[in-house]
C-alpha cells in the first residue's frame, strides 16, 4: 500500500490532486469549489453503500454521505462545512446535519475552527505519520494471524487481487490499482477472524484512502510500482508462513509509503490555505 503551498503566481500542491475525482471509474474535473458551498453548492450524492436510503435514519444518511465525500476529497480538506448548505444539498434539515458533523469532528475528519466553523479537517505531516504508523501496527498483527489461519484458497484469492493489480498497473491505471490495493489489505484483516481488527483496519484504510487520493499524482504514482513489489513479497512470506519476514516486510512496506509522502510535504511545503 502507498501508502502537497506555493508563492504567488504559482499552483499550489494537491490542486491537481483535489481536482481529479472518480466518476463512474474515470477521473472528471468536479464543479469549482466555493468558500461556503463546496463544489459549487451542488447537491452531495448518496454513498455507495446506501443507494436506498428509504430504511435509514437522516442522521446515519447525511454522515455516511458527508463521511464518503470527505474521504474521497470531493469536500476537500479546510473546506467550511456550513449546515444550512449541507441541509439544503441533502435535503434535510439542519438537526441530522448538526449531529452528523459531531460524529465527523469526533472521528477526526472535521474540526471547529474559531471564527469560521465546522471544516473539513486537514491533512498535515502529523496525520500522515498517524495513518501509517496505526496502519504498520495493524497490519503486523493481521498478516500474522492471517499466515497462520489462512487456507491455500484463501491465499490464492490474495494471489488473484495482486495479479489483478498487476494488470491495472500494466495498463496505466493506477487509480484502479489504488482501489484494488485497499481490497487487498482488507482481504488480509478478513482472514483474522477478528472484527474488532477489521474494523480498524477499514477506518486506517479510509484515512489513507483519503491521503492518497489528496496527493495522488504527487506521491501515488510515482510509488505505486514499489508497492506492488512489496505486495508480492507479502504475500509470498504469507505463503511460506515465514512470520519474521512478514513483520519485516510489512514494517519496510508502511514506513516506506510514510517516506514518500512525508518527504513531498516537506518539499513542497506546508499546505495552502482553502480561498
């Protein structure tokens, strides 16, 4: 797994990044980003995983919904977070709203700026260093348990994701490889058998999720090919349930991607700030 401020004039890091995101497998330019309403005060889709919203509370439905789109940069990071925009894009009103946005600044994923309000919560250095410092932790443990619990099929379905990223890679879509990679890595944490693990791991997913879509062109795909290799010699260590090589290569694999993108935050500077 893989795991970007300008002076005037200039084009500000991540602006690439922030500007390409999914749309039906491609990557389209969203509508242009305004200080109260985000992506030009459109209405915010539904997530994926509640296209029938008929059974759900407002409340679930307005954080999945804000939840996905800040993970997928379409409400981008320092962007203000106003309820009664957000309820009028959701079509709501502002109770759901509110009580979404606390779940949101209680996961991390929005913060209360004073004088301004609820935004989306950056991304600095120090999240970063925390995305892959938890993901290094939990990855040890599931690539352990899942050596020792994992049968020939269960390995072979690994097998089959990688060579399917292979396959997006050898294409040029790294985009889609992106999203195998994170199949991959929760395919591990499945094999554990323990939910409290899996849990965990979606929501550290989520957060890289998120940094790497920010930083796609700068970091991703520059390192995608080097992840990969680390995948394979994952899953052959995983095959060979050599445990102390797995601990190693899943240490290189975390602290390598916390190489990349730290290394492009500091050479690009600190983040800039949202117009």
């Amino acid at each position: 797994m893989t795991k970007g401020a300008s002076g005037a004039g200039s084009t500000p890091p991540g602006t690439a990044e922030r500007s390409r995101q999914m749309s039906g497998g491609e990557f389209t330019s969203p509508p242009r980003t305004t200080r109260g309403g985000g992506l030009g005060g459109a209405p915010l889709a539904p997530p994926s995983s509640m296209k029938d919203t008929r059974h759900r509370t407002k409340q679930e439905f307005v954080y999945k919904t804000l939840r996905e789109a800040i993970i997928r940069c379409e409400l981008a990071p320092g962007e203000r977070l106003v309820i009664d925009d957000l309820a009028r894009r959701l079509a709501v009103s502002a109770i759901p709203v509110r009580e979404a946005l606390q779940l949101l600044q209680s996961e991390g994923l929005a913060v209360n700026v004073p004088h301004v309000g609820a935004t989306v919560a950056p991304i600095s250095r120090e999240s970063i260093v925390e995305v892959f410092t938890v993901m290094e932790g939990l990855e040890i443990v599931a690539t352990r348990s899942a050596a020792q619990r994992a049968a020939a099929a269960d390995l072979d379905a690994l097998g089959s994701i990688v060579a399917d990223m292979d396959g997006a890679l050898g294409s040029g879509m790294p985009e889609q490889w992106a999203d195998m990679n994170n199949r991959f890595h929760a395919a591990i944490a499945r094999l554990t058998g323990m939910p409290m693990l899996q849990e965990m791991m979606e929501r550290a997913l989520d957060r890289w999720d998120r940094v790497r879509r920010y930083y796609f062109s700068g970091v991703l795909v520059h390192r995608a090919e080097q992840a990969q290799q680390e995948h394979h010699a994952l899953l052959a260590a995983m095959k060979a349930r050599d445990l102390p090589a797995l601990e190693a290569l899943v240490r290189q694999h975390n602290q390598g991607a916390l190489s990349s993108y730290t290394a492009y935050v500091q050479g690009a500077g600190p983040l800039p700030p949202r117009a």
